[in-house]
C-alpha cells in the first residue's frame, strides 16, 4: 500500500511537470508569435510613411514651373524679388521700383498680380517723362504710377473676364478687355490707351505677373 502510494505521487509530479512544460513551450511561441507581427507592421509602416514622402517630395518638385523672360528663368517657387531683378526685358521697371522704394514690397506674402511692362513700354512715354519721375521731388508720382500695375490677389489670364474691373494698389480702376484672345487693360482716364499682355501666366510664389507691352497712367 505504501508502495502504491509512493508510485501516484510520482505520477502526480511528472504529470505536474509535463503540463508545466507545455505551458513555457506554448508561451515562447505566442511571444515570438508577437513579436514578428509587431516587426512586420513596423516594417510595414515604415515603408508606408517613406512611399508617402517620396510622393510628397515628387508631387512638390513636379509642381514647380520655370519660364524664361529677358534671358532669366523665372521659377514658381520665388518671389516677386527674387525672380524679376535681372530680367534685361523688366530693368526699367525695377529700376523705377528701386528709386520708389517699393522693391522690397515685391517679397512680401500677397498674393499679388503684377502687370509688368517691358523696357520698350517706357519709350511710348513723351520724351523725358522716365528721368522727370525718377527725380527724387518726383516719388509721389513714381509711386501713384508703379502701384497702378499691382492688384491684390492671384489672378491669372483664365481668372481674368471681359469686362471686369480691377481696383490697383493705387486705386485706379482697371478694365478687363479679351480681344483677339489676349487679355487686354484700359483706364477710365485713358480708354484710348489699349495694354495689351504679351506674356501671361508668369508664375511667382507670391502671386503671378503679367508682361505688358504699355506703361499704365491712371490719370
């Protein structure tokens, strides 16, 4: 009988011992189980958040646009000042923008749209009239006649309709006309004086210029 008893509690041990070991065994697997489904979604995530940069990086670079105007290329990603100052075409108007003091408006946020006259606009002007405003007495003027060219907001040539008026910086009312397809501007004071855009659409981070072949006089 004692024997008997000795034999089941070494059957009870073993058994104990077994179920013990099973346990460990089913422990080690569920965690390593685990820990390759947290390598693979970290994996997976990683991977993830790197496509999404590349496409980002991609999207942001494919949307960058350049045009080349009087020998620079201009690049959307710039400013007004960055992009205009060395266009051999725009160096009157810088230069007039410079002696106004208004060059450095030309970096500020906006949106803004410029209407940009080509160095051959100023020779329509009588004779003398550039050196007389570029006379210091002579800024109030300079200035009244630069910011008739600058319109707050972002309007390119699709956003421009025949027949709307645009208010300038300076106040003086703008009216759009579209003739023969190209966007063409008048002045209530000057009706006569057709402003013809030779070049649309020049893109700037802070808005977009337009090229114009006429300086504008608003009144």
């Amino acid at each position: 009988m004692p024997e008997e008893k000795k034999n089941n509690s070494l059957i009870v041990i073993v058994a104990a011992v077994i179920i013990i070991a099973l346990i460990a065994v089913i422990a080690v697997v569920a965690y390593n189980s685990n820990k390759k489904s947290d390598s693979s979604s970290s994996s997976s995530s990683s991977s993830s958040s790197s496509s999404s940069s590349v496409a980002s990086s991609a999207q942001s670079v494919s949307s960058v646009s350049t045009v080349t105007i009087g020998g620079k290329t201009i690049s959307s990603d710039k400013t007004f000042l960055e992009n205009l100052p060395g266009v051999t075409t725009l160096s009157i108007v810088i230069k007039a923008l410079q002696s106004a003091g208004l060059a450095d408006t030309l970096a500020a946020p906006g949106p803004f749209t410029v209407f940009a006259p080509v160095d051959t606009a100023f020779s329509k002007l009588p004779a003398g009239t550039l050196d007389n405003l570029l006379l210091p007495e002579n800024k109030a003027k300079l200035t009244g006649i630069l910011t008739s060219h600058v319109v707050v907001g972002k309007f390119t040539a699709a956003d421009l309709k025949d027949g709307q008026v645009l208010t300038s910086l300076s106040g003086a009312k703008l009216t759009v006309k579209i003739i023969g397809g190209k966007v063409t501007i008048t002045t209530p004071t000057n009706p006569t004086n057709v402003i013809t855009v030779t070049t649309a659409d020049v893109l700037q981070s802070n808005g977009v210029a337009h090229i114009i072949d006429t300086v504008i006089i608003p009144a």
